[in-house]
C-alpha cells in the first residue's frame, strides 16, 4: 500500500470516490462533459435573472443597465456552444485520444499544495498566453475578422456570451491551457477547468457582484465582470482573460467603465 503523508489523506477521499466512477473519469470525453456542464450550470441564474430584468433582486449591480439580452440572443449563443462543441471539440477529443490516449487515473492524491500551485500555475501560464493572442488578433485585421470578431458580437454582456466564439477561436485557445505539461494531477486539471469555467461566465455576466472574487484579491491584480465588460466597450483596452499584470504593464488596462455606449444588439 502506498505511504500516503498527512497532505495526500486530506484529499484522498475524492480519488477513492473518483476511483468509483472509473469508466467516467478515464473517458476521454469527459473533461469536454465536466466543463459544458459547469458552464451550463453557472450560466442558467443569471440567464434567469436577465429574463427577468429590472425586477432581478441584484439588478441594482448590472453594469450596462439600459441593454438587456433578449431571450433569441442567449438562445443564439447557446446554439452557438452547442454546435461549437458538438463538431469540433469531439473530434478534437477523438484524434487527440488517437495520439495520446487518457493515463489511468493515480492511486495517490495530490498535497493540497500541488494542487492549488498546479492549479495557480496553469491559470497564470494560461492568462500570459492568451493576453498575447488576444492582442495580435485586435492588432491585426485579418485575425480579427475571420478569428475573434464573433466574441465581440455584443457590446453588453451576459452569460452566455461566454462561449459565443469561432470555431477556430475556440480550439486555438484550447491550445493554451495545458496541465499535462506542468505534469499536474488530474484532480488538478479538473479544479482547474471548474475554477477557470466560473471564472470566464463570471467575467461575462455583465454584473459587477460585490461578493465576485475580484475583491478578494489583492491590488485589483483580478480584473473580473468589470474589466472584461469594459474590454466589449473599448476594445483598446484589457486584454488578459482574469488577471490585470500583463495591461498594466502593456498600458492597456483600463479600471473606470465608460459612459452613454450604444449597443449592438
């Protein structure tokens, strides 16, 4: 039997259930089946609240109170999703299982150490690379229109614009997060995708909480529902999908939300 440290016991009762639920875990379809259903779980309150509308007890924190999505737009994006991920990520899914089949899932659970480092670490090597990305495709026309121009389809924000992406967005960006390069355990990467699906809804809500976490970080190093509904209305500005570093750094971050936009809807 494995010599499991005070760290490991903590978190081994979720690989012994883990461990029960085998033939799901081990299939390669199911991170895609974790973050849909995460996405689609966070997304549902605030697309009832938008239905909703003014009469929506958190109302009073709507960032652009004068542009409510109508219920043929979040169908849209839903639809959007829904195809996105039925033709492209699948396949995907199916030739990356070709070239590199799902490991068997560890015996031993990680410290809460190594999963908190592994899940920072993957989060913060993934904000860099997609602030990068981001940037050129707004630096430059071509990528912006035939790769990015649909994220930007709406100016005010809800929920499920979260995934309202081009095909081509949604697998390039794909490409940037990876854990299985920093060799991070497997309940790791599936914080990590419930922690970064909470994160990248809660950036589109289009509602500036005050208990999101943006608050609880410090030096305002996480940007939050604010700063990325500000990016939909300068695009100029806040690049970075979650943290702030790389647009202060850049110039490129902006913290006071502008005034009287005209929306696209």
């Amino acid at each position: 039997m494995p010599d499991f440290t005070a760290e490991k016991k903590c978190l081994q009762p979720a690989i012994i259930y883990c461990t029960s639920l085998n033939k799901l875990v081990s299939s390669p379809f199911f991170p895609v089946l974790l973050a849909f259903s995460c996405y689609f779980i966070f997304s549902v309150p605030f697309a009832l609240l938008n239905v909703v509308g003014e009469r929506a007890p958190i109302f009073e924190y709507k960032i652009q109170k004068q542009c409510c999505p109508t219920i043929g737009m979040m169908l849209r994006t839903l639809g959007t999703t829904v195809y996105n991920h039925l033709v492209f990520v699948l396949l995907a899914v199916l030739i990356s299982n070709v070239v590199m089949p799902v490991p068997p899932l560890p015996a031993v659970a990680p410290t809460v150490w190594e999963l908190i480092s592994g899940t920072l670490g993957v989060l913060l090597i993934f904000d860099t690379q997609y602030f990068f990305w981001h940037l050129v495709h707004h630096k430059n026309p071509h990528l912006y229109r035939w790769v990015h121009a649909i994220q930007h389809d709406y100016i005010s924000l809800f929920s499920w614009s979260t995934q309202h992406l081009s095909a081509l967005e949604l697998m390039t960006v794909g490409l940037w997060s990876n854990p299985i390069l920093l060799k991070c355990h497997p309940l790791a990467i599936w914080t990590l995708s419930v922690f970064c699906i909470w994160m990248s809804v809660e950036d589109h809500i289009g509602y500036n909480l005050p208990y999101s976490p943006g608050p609880l970080v410090p030096f305002g190093l996480l940007g939050g529902a604010m700063a990325h509904d500000i990016h939909h209305q300068k695009p100029s500005s806040n690049f970075a999908p979650f943290f702030s570093h790389w647009g202060r750094l850049f110039g490129t971050a902006v913290t006071v939300i502008p005034t009287k936009k005209t929306d696209r809807f």
